[in-house]
C-alpha cells in the first residue's frame, strides 16, 4: 500500500478493486496524473470522474454545500457503492468536474481500496480520482486481470495494478444528485430507490438534469460482440441467463447466475469471455423485478446499442 500511494503521489496510475468494479486511478489534484486517466482510457475532456475519498468526513474538502439528506445517506451507505453529486469546492477543478460546477464522491468499500486511500491519505493524498479501469464505453474489469488485458498497452511501467479479487457487486456504483432539494438517481445500482427514500425521508425526483455522469451515454458497457436482449439464442450465440433457463442445443452458455446479485456478479466477466471466444452474438435473457435488476437492465440496454 505504501508503495501503491507513493506511486499515485509521483504522478503514477493505479488500478484497484473496489466492491463494484475495478478503477484506474490518480491523484485527483494532479492535472497531469489526470490527463494520463484521459488518454489510457480514451476518454472524452468533458466526461467527469468520480473521486474517492477515504472516509465521509473529507466530504468537506470537495463540496461546498452539503445537503442534510446528504449526509444522512453517506452514513448509512459509505463506504458502500453509492456516489454523491454535490456542488464542488475549489479542491475539484475542471480537470476533475469535466468543467461542471458538481463533483461526484465516493467511499469504497473494499479493503484494498481503504487501505489504499488511508494511506494516500497519510501522505497528504486529498483522493483518487478513478473511472472503471477500462477502454472508454467498454465493459467495466471485475478482475485485475480483466484489467491486465483491457489497459496493459496504455499504462506506463510505473503504473501498478493492484489485485484484489474478483468485485464482489459487479456493476458500477449508484450515483445519486444532491443539488437540489430532493435526491435524484442519474445512474442505477445497488443502492435503490427504496433505500434512498427510506434513509432520507424524501421522495425522489424525477426532474431532467444537464448533469453529465460517468456510464450515462446510450451505448456504454459494450463487448465487442453483439449484445441481444430477450430473444431466443440461436446455435454459435452465446447466452446469459438465471440458471433455471435451459440452454439450447448449440448455444454457448456464457453465466447461469442463480440469483440477482450472482447475475450483476457475472455479467461483465460473461460479456468479456464473449470476446475471447471470439463471439459474433450474445444473447441476455434479462431478470426481472426491482432492486439491483434495474442496474442490471440499465447496463445490458447500452450494451445492446453497441461501441
């Protein structure tokens, strides 16, 4: 960890495991560890990243008004996949906001990831700037290795890549927008609907938003196989579905999660195994219902608009 820190701190990019996927990061007051973000991952200026903080209490350094129900929902979902958009102090600079006038903060809850942070943290670290360690518009890594294979071309040999595991959630964080007086969810994740209102109190909004977010274009999370959603696969598709659907004579199964948090699990680790079979099609059959099933339907219908 130490020296993890020490190599974010000389301006280096480290990819770590978070609960949700793995990110590429950089010190996030660095414009040139940052610009570096940028070009590994061919990722366009104005697209904002995410910092992540070491503990709740930094929230202070890069927001300058902070919501009561803010508050209230990084106590009970930090460290956790859950970022807030709050309106920034001077600490988050274009570089970092995608020259939005917002930031987005998030505690990760991964040993790795803390302990990464903490470290930083002691050094004099303020917070690692860090999208998925990935191409842009690719699907995110849940693995280092997945991370190995996606960015081992872009990274410098000071650059580390930390292996943590496989992620234990599988899709990007929810991101929630706390600048106004209701919170409103502008990208879905584990953190739903229902327990942002139960914590806050308020309903959420609905309102439209010029707010850009991380995973919020139309086609995002993409293989480079044809993503098909809901139809019936035929021989030489591979298919992703709950264990309880059969998989027809001829067609590769990709996943058979038994579950809803097994399927968020699996699924990017699915769509890449498509590409290293060389894969033309992959055929999702998509679950159903509420909780994180709406994160899920979120990433496989931008997956199916293709790069």
């Amino acid at each position: 960890m130490s020296r993890a820190a020490m190599a974010l701190k000389s301006g280096s990019l480290v990819a770590f495991p978070t609960e949700t996927v793995y990110g590429l990061g950089a010190d996030a007051t660095n414009p040139e560890a940052i610009a570096r973000i940028y070009e590994a991952k061919g990722r366009p200026a104005d697209h904002p990243l995410i910092v992540h903080i070491a503990d709740m209490q930094d929230i202070v350094e890069w927001s300058s008004d902070i919501p009561d129900y803010a508050i209230a929902l990084a106590r009970n979902f930090w460290p956790g996949p859950m970022t807030l958009i709050l309106k920034r102090s001077e600490l988050a600079e274009d570089f970092i906001t995608g020259g939005q006038e917002t930031v987005g903060l998030r505690v990760p809850n991964h040993v790795i990831a803390l302990a990464l942070l903490n470290e930083f943290k002691k050094i004099g670290g303020k917070g690692i700037a860090a999208p998925s360690a990935n191409r842009f518009g690719h699907v995110s890594p849940t693995t280092a290795d997945a991370v190995e294979a996606e960015l081992s071309a872009y990274l410098a040999p000071k650059d580390l890549i930390l292996d943590g595991g496989p992620s234990l959630v599988g899709v990007e964080s929810t991101i929630i927008d706390c600048t106004t007086e209701s919170p409103k969810i502008l990208r879905p994740g584990a953190i739903t609907e229902s327990m942002i209102e139960e914590v806050t109190k308020l309903d959420l909004s609905y309102d439209t938003t010029d707010i850009r977010v991380s995973g919020s274009l139309d086609n995002h999370y993409s293989p480079v196989a044809q993503v098909l959603l809901d139809i019936e696969p035929q021989p030489g598709d591979g298919y992703i579905a709950l264990s309880h659907f059969e998989t027809p004579e001829g067609v590769k199964r990709l996943a058979s999660p038994k579950n809803d948090d097994e399927f968020a699990r699996q699924l990017y680790a699915a769509l890449r195994s498509a590409d290293t079979q060389n894969l033309v099609r992959v055929v999702v059959k998509q679950p159903e219902g509420s909780g994180i099933t709406i994160a899920i339907r979120d990433r496989l219908q931008r997956a199916s608009n293709g790069r």
